[in-house]
C-alpha cells in the first residue's frame, strides 16, 4: 500500500505540475494570476471531491441503514445493531494498518498543518480518510461529514500545491483555501465557510488569503450546486421571524441551556476519548466497533420507545422534521440526549468522522424542545416551535466550534431563513460566552492536546511567492 500510494502521489505531482506549467504558459502571465488560477482549479477539484463523498455516503446508507430502519427485509432490528458495529470495525482496521492518520473529524489535523506544518496534509491520508469515513459514515455511525470532508479538500490542495511548485509559504496560504472550499461544498454556504476558515484556521481576518479563500468557496459551491441541485442543506419551508419581542428571553435562556449541554458534549467526548486511549488492552482497531455496537442499540432504543430515527449517521430527516416543528416534545428532548451519546461513542472510540451535523441536530433538538414549552410560558398561541429549533442549531454550533460569525451566516445560507437575526445573535452570543467562560480551550484544540500537541495562538503570516521546484 505505501509504495503503491508514492507512485500514485509521484505520478499526479509529475502531472499536475506539467498542466500548471501548461495554464502558466497559456492563460497566466504574471503571479498573481498563477495564483488565482490555482485557486480556482482547487476549488472546482474540492467540489468534486466532497460530491463524490456524498454521494458514496449516502448510497452506502441507502443499502445498508436506511432498509433496517425502515423495517425491510429479514431481521432489521439485528442489522440496525449489528450494521454501525461491523462498518465502525472494518473503518478501525482501515485506520490502524492502512491510514492511521484519517481518525477523528480531520479538522484539528488541518489546523495542526496550517500552524505547524506549511499546511502539509498527505495523499495517503487524504485518500484514507475518504474511504474509512465512507465506510463508517455509510454504515450509520453518529457523525458527520463535514469535517471529514474539509480534511479531503485540504489534502487535494496541498497536494496540487506541492505538484505545482509553489513555495511553503504559499502552500500554507492554498490550505485556507482548501478548507473553505470543503466547507462551502459541504453546507452549500459559501459565506459562512469564509468566516470560518478565518475564525477557525488562520485565526483573523488575513487579507492575503481572503480573496483566495472567497473565490475557492464559491468555485466549489457552485460545482456542488450544478450537481446535486440548487438547495439549502436544510428544507425549510416557512420564512420564520420573531413575532413577538417577548420571545427574546426565551432565546436568551435557550442560549444558557445550549451552552450547558455544549459543554456537557465537550466533556463528556474528551473523557471518554481519554478512557479508550487508556485501555491498552483495547486494540485501537477494535474500538470503534464498540461505538458502532453503542450506537446501534441507542439506534435501536429510539426507534423502539420513539418510534423515531435520526441516531444513526447525521440525522437530517429528523432535523427537517424538527425545523417544520413536526416532532413532539418528548422526541426532541430524548434524541437530543440519545444523539450526544452516540456521538460520543462513535468519535471518542478512534471512529473518522466529523461532529458537525450532529452538533446542528442537537441544537434544533433542544430548540425546539423551548419552542414547545413556550405557549405554556408566553402564552402565545402562535408560537413558531421551527424558529426555536434554527436558533438552537446556531446556539449548539456556537458553543461547541466557538466560531459565532459563522454560526450566525451558516444557519442563513443552509436554511435560507433571514427573519431570525436578532435572536439568533441573542443566543448564539450567550451560548458562546459561557461556553468559553467554563471551558476556554476549544473542543479541536482540546483534542490535540490529549495527543501533546499545542498549538500557537496565531499561525506563522503567508507570504506569497511562487517556485518552480516541486516541495517534497
């Protein structure tokens, strides 16, 4: 596998770098353009990449998750169990002997390259974490692929970077633009995967990136978009807004109790990581399978007490549902708690994938539990339960990412719904607060940190230059 993956990675480098010289030559006269040229052919390449990884997901789900839950077929409460167990046991075996470098979400690697090592994400893990994350995400693990996905698209950057020749300083530049590209593909939210890649990797608001980080975000959303549809990731068919001015304490108290179970998510995913590494006696390639069999009898429990989906994999249907304020409050608080430890289970056990979708489901899980309180407690027969369950999404991502410009916009482009602002703000900027007032390391950089890595406040400031010998 080693020496096959080199060839491979000597082979497109060669190539790369001869069509780059081919557009130089054609097309790009002076440096910037050579840049900009780059840029753009990244972020078509990265909406590529996060299409097919989509598209593999969710077709593994409709062949191996999606019929169990359903009912289809012979024994479907045994596969609903038995299928996250194998799919998380055959990803462990693909990251322990294969790509030990794919586990985990693939954001906090990313923002270790950007800081430490030029950006500098290999072929070989960007390929390993596309397939163990296909496999354990396709067969109904409790994590998402956003932040996988991100990982791909930096990888698939820093490699044409290489084959490019462009200088280590640039390289680091064309990782940002990378994880823009891999977050608009993913969300189909070309802003908000600018604000955060400045407010999650570089760390401010660079201008020597922006405009590159801008142009890959929008040339990969489009690719995304001319593919699967123009469409927000979330269906949202009402345009909610704040009916009455009444409702902002409410908001603000669901900001307070999206923050307590941010939290709460936070610890409990840090604990019980460090417990599995504990375990020596644990082979790492077995421990995933333990929160795959974790998750599926969770799986399994909702859909017996809940007659509800939405533990397995990234739970949009039952977040649509929630957004349409369709589920009964009972449902919403129990897959809210359900969903928290199934993803524990699925990352902290050495699974790949991301924790993204399931931080959005949690929090339209817990808003709309407020929104169903609410007429008991305002009084207001029209109570929109759909709006509190938007602004949970946004106040659960502030809290956890601690990106608040991005949890602001990316809840706008994904739902399409801009009548909320000022609540929305209200509760992701409380949520945010007392989250980094109780815990003030960031979930990604607590994670490396249990590995022994510490990352530097700022990252190293790009330079822009260009060479023509190709960098390791």
């Amino acid at each position: 596998m080693g020496p096959m993956l080199k060839q491979l990675l000597g082979w497109s480098q060669g190539r790369i770098h001869r069509l780059w010289l081919l557009v130089v030559q054609s097309v790009a006269p002076n440096e910037k353009q050579k840049i900009f040229v780059l840029e753009v052919i990244a972020g078509a390449l990265c909406g590529l990449a996060a299409v097919a990884f989509h598209i593999s997901i969710r077709q593994l789900e409709a062949w191996l998750v999606n019929p169990a839950i359903a009912g289809l077929g012979s024994h479907p409460y045994f596969r609903i169990v038995l299928v996250p167990a194998i799919g998380a046991l055959l990803a462990g075996l693909l990251i322990y002997f294969f790509f030990p470098g794919a586990a985990g979400s693939g954001i906090p690697k990313v923002k270790e390259a950007y800081l430490n090592d030029y950006g500098y994400v290999s072929f070989k893990n960007t390929i390993g974490k596309f397939i163990a994350c296909t496999v354990q995400l396709g067969t109904g693990s409790s994590m998402g692929r956003e932040g996988p996905t991100v990982m791909i698209c930096a990888g698939i950057v820093n490699l044409i970077s290489r084959a490019a020749g462009l200088t280590k300083a640039v390289q680091r530049r064309m990782s940002a633009v990378g994880v823009a590209a891999g977050i608009a593909a993913a969300f189909n939210a070309p802003i908000a995967a600018v604000t955060f890649t400045m407010e999650e990797v570089v760390g401010d608001l660079d201008q020597t990136m922006l405009s590159g980080v801008i142009v890959a975000a929008a040339v990969a959303a489009v690719v995304e978009r001319v593919i699967l549809g123009r469409h927000p990731v979330f269906h949202v068919t009402r345009m909610y807004e704040l009916e009455h001015l009444s409702d902002l304490p409410l908001y603000a108290a669901l900001g307070g109790i999206a923050a307590i179970f941010s939290v709460l998510f936070t610890d409990s995913l840090l604990e019980l990581r460090k417990w599995f590494n504990s375990k020596s006696h644990l082979p790492a390639w077995f421990r995933p399978a333990i929160g795959g069999l974790v998750t599926g009898l969770l799986a399994l429990f909702a859909l017996r007490w809940l007659g509800s989906g939405g533990v397995t994999g990234g739970g949009y249907e039952q977040l649509n549902q929630a957004l349409e304020g369709n589920l009964p409050l009972k449902v919403m608080l129990a897959l809210a708690v359900i969903k928290l430890a199934a993803t524990v289970f699925s990352y902290s056990s050495g699974g790949a994938g991301g924790i993204f979708a399931p931080v959005l489901f949690m929090g339209a899980m817990l808003g709309g539990f407020i929104g169903n309180l609410s007429p008991h407690i305002m009084h207001n027969t029209d109570m929109q339960i759909g709006a509190f369950a938007l602004v949970g999404m946004g106040a659960m991502f502030a809290g956890v990412i601690r990106a608040p410009i991005t949890s602001v916009l990316i809840i706008f482009e994904m739902t399409g719904s801009y009548g909320l602002i000022l609540p929305l703000m209200i509760a992701n900027m409380i949520a945010f607060g007392i989250a980094r007032h109780w815990r003030p390391t960031q979930v990604y950089e607590a994670l490396l940190e249990q590995d022994g890595i510490f990352l530097p406040h700022k990252g190293p400031k790009p330079q822009t230059g260009i060479s023509t010998q190709l960098d390791g």
